[in-house]
C-alpha cells in the first residue's frame, strides 16, 4: 500500500439503514486493525437514514463496543481518492465471537449454506443507477451537468471525461465493467458489473458506489444514489441479478422446467417470489423507495416473474442460446436505499427454502401486469413501507434466517423512518433522503 502511495484505508460496514459508515486508520495501523480490530459502538445498527436512532429489544443505547476486522483480502487502493484504499470489515465481539447482526457475516452464513446443504454456489451482481447533479445543489432545485435525452448520446459526449474518468478508476480497482449507460431520468446513468460470489458482490456495490461519489466530486459533480430524485420522475434502482452454479454447470440453463431451468432453479426462484412483499422492507427499505415503485415505470412492482419482462418484479434473463453462462434471474424492485449484504443473504435464504419445500412457479406474465391488476392479474407489491413491514414481521423465513437481533434491528428502523416521515410530502421525503446513501 506504501508502495502504491496510499496513506491511510477507509473500513467500511453499511448499516440498517442502508448508509455506509467507516473508520479510517493509518496505512501503518492497518496489520494491527486485521489483527484486533478498530473499536466502533453496535449502536449504528440502529441508526436512521438522518443519523438519529431508535432503538430494539437486542440493539440499542450507549453500551457495548465490537471490533471491526477488514478483510484484507478485498484491500484495494482507491483510484477515485488518490492516498487511500478501502477495505471492508467484518464485526467482531470483543471477546472474538461474530456479531449476530454482522451483515456482511450474514450474507456469508448465507452462501455457505447454500454450498453445505445444496451443493450449488449462487452469482450475484449488481446495477447500479444514480443521478449526477452540480455539486452544492443537495438542498437546493438539482442543476443537471446534462440535458441530453433518456439514454442518449448527447449525454456521453457532454459528459465524456468524466466517464472516462469513472471507467478508468473502476478497471484500477479491478472492477469489471459490463455496460455503463444514460438511463431515464435527467442526469442518470448505470453500471453493470460482473457477476462474482454474493459476499464479493455486495463488496462491490459498495465500492462502485464510493468510486463514483469519488470521481463526480473531483469533476464538480455530486452523485445521488436515493430512490427518488424528483417524485414526479422515474427512480433510481440497484438491480440485483443472480445465477445458481453446480460446477461449471448454470442450474437457469439445462433444465425441464419454465425457459429451460432446472427443478432446482425453479424452486429456487419460487421460494424468492413467495417471499418479496417482505423481501421489499430489506431491498425497498427507506418510505422513499415507494415512490419509486410505480406501475408501468419499469420498477416491477407486481409479484409476478416475466421472461425479458421489465415490469414484473423477478424477469427471467434466458441468454444467448449458445451462451448457457448467461442465464439469470434479475430482481427489480430493489434500490439503493438497501444494505446490500442484507439484500444478498435474504435473497439467498429466500430461495433456499424454496428449494426446501420443492415449490413452482406460476405461469409467467407477458405485457405489462398493470392492464391486468383487478381482473385476474398478479397482485401488486406492498404499495408503502408500513405495508412491507407487516409482511416483513409475518415472514418466518426471513426471520430464522437473520436472527432475532438483526430481525429486531431491521424491524425498528423501518418503523422508526416511518414515524420520522409521517406527514412529509413526497418532495420533502425525495430531498431527505436523494442524497444520503
């Protein structure tokens, strides 16, 4: 790191309510920080999106301290913030016990498990969308860098060095790069990045995120990763895909079941169906993401699955034919508010117990689902985060697979940011929180 002129590394853990909180530590300190660990209160795993907090029957108040340990084998020296690496933590006891609402522990439990008792190991990857506004206008009417059209190259050109600016800082940092493009809204863009294990992708969302935020604000930019922007407009999503592996063998491809999947596959992702109204008060997390979720705005808000059918909440990728590698499932309704450990290992335990139980998918939809909500179509998602929060509580899968102190957390944030927006408008709850994450 020395060598690479890095002065100091950022340890990072993302809390309940979706930010990203660090400890920073002196290139010297770092061997000592993998060894002990750096002391931080559990507290922030009650904290809310305006850094006020609540608390929960396991989680909350002054007391008790953890360690956090970087994983060094994820250590990367920061192209977007020159001087600085990044590493993230796992969180310890002080007695050296794992924490039991340690998320990035969690999603690895998580994986383990699907490996042990199934043989399969899942991919994951994630989209990331965010809006690029001038810097300084957080609180203020957002001034766009762009005015190019939805998608446009007009965007790309005028906005052509600080791409390649962010481009050139992911592939440093070992960031593969799939597709990084103009998307709806006035000033958005997404990057798609490789699929990798579901701890190593969730590392990599929070890392693509921090670059990003990096490289806009040496261009003048600041970047916003929340749901909403402009209520009025089309959100911002962090899409997660997945595949399930035995081997080299791709259980989405090769199958009897629906678009060739396996038994397995299918079960796999029925069990995820199942589970999405509460899955949404983990992936859809803040009363901002349910602005977002609107029919018929590419946001899947339907609990139905779709092959290529971006307005159903699980779309069903089927790939090339001659590229079996490529078959995956996208979950759409997920955004950037959402931790996305916590997003990573329900999915996982979601789709486990699917397996378990040997469930099927229902007939997949074709068209948008909105022209056929009320007459036989499939039923909307949770329309608010109390909503998803009732289905949430109700949830045994997610429940035994969290635990009940990261249960208890995620329960009393949610209600917490609830409260905390009673009454707000709509433009009040997008300005609070566009910016945040």
């Amino acid at each position: 790191m020395r060598a690479a002129g890095v002065r100091a590394v950022a340890l990072t853990w993302v809390d309940t309510a979706g930010i990203t909180r660090v400890k920073t530590v002196p290139v010297a300190r770092l061997a000592h920080a993998a060894r002990r660990g750096v002391g931080m209160s559990p507290v922030f795993d009650v904290y809310l999106v305006d850094d006020s907090m609540t608390t929960s029957p396991h989680i909350g108040g002054p007391d008790g301290d953890l360690r956090l340990k970087p994983d060094l084998a994820r250590l990367t020296a920061l192209a977007g913030q020159p001087g600085w690496a990044w590493a993230p933590v796992d969180r310890y006891e002080q007695d050296g016990r794992p924490y039991a609402a340690c998320q990035r522990l969690f999603a690895r439990r998580q994986a383990e498990r699907a490996r042990r008792e199934f043989g399969m190991s899942p991919r994951m990857g994630f989209e990331t969308e965010w809006i690029v506004v001038r810097a300084g206008d957080e609180a203020t009417a957002p001034r766009y860098p762009t005015l190019g059209p939805a998608y446009g190259m007009v965007r790309v050109v005028e906005l052509s060095h600080y791409l390649a600016s962010l481009t050139e800082a992911l592939a440093a940092q070992r960031v593969e790069v799939l597709q990084l493009h103009p998307e709806y809204s006035p000033g958005q863009f997404e990057v798609s990045t490789a699929p990798a294990d579901p701890v190593a992708a969730a590392d990599g969302a929070v890392l693509v995120r921090e670059t990003i935020r990096a490289v806009s604000g040496r261009h003048g930019l600041a970047a916003w990763f929340g749901p909403v922007a402009d209520p009025a407009g089309v959100g911002s999503g962090r899409h997660l895909h997945l595949s399930l592996w035995r081997g080299e063998k791709n259980l989405c491809r090769g199958g009897n079941g629906p678009q060739g999947m396996t038994g397995e596959c299918e079960a796999f992702l029925a069990g995820v169906l199942r589970e999405l109204p509460a899955l949404l008060a983990i992936g859809a997390p803040s009363p901002a993401s349910y602005l977002r979720l609107k029919p018929s705005h590419w946001a899947g808000v339907f609990q139905c699955w779709g092959v290529e059918n971006r307005e159903a909440a699980l779309r069903f990728v089927p790939g090339e034919p001659d590229e079996p590698g490529a078959a995956n499932a996208e979950v759409k309704c997920f955004d950037g508010a959402a931790n996305p450990y916590v997003v990573v290992g329900a999915v996982i335990a979601a789709g486990l117990a699917g397996m378990e139980e040997g469930l099927r998918l229902p007939a997949a939809v074709a068209g948008d689902p909105a022209e056929a909500e009320g007459a036989g179509g499939r039923p909307r998602l949770p329309t608010s985060l109390g909503e998803a929060l009732g289905h949430f509580r109700e949830s045994s899968v997610l429940r035994r697979a969290l635990g009940e102190p990261m249960f208890g957390a995620i329960e009393a944030v949610r209600r917490a940011e609830i409260e905390l927006f009673e009454g707000a408008t709509p433009e009040e709850i997008a300005a609070a929180t566009r910016g945040r994450f």
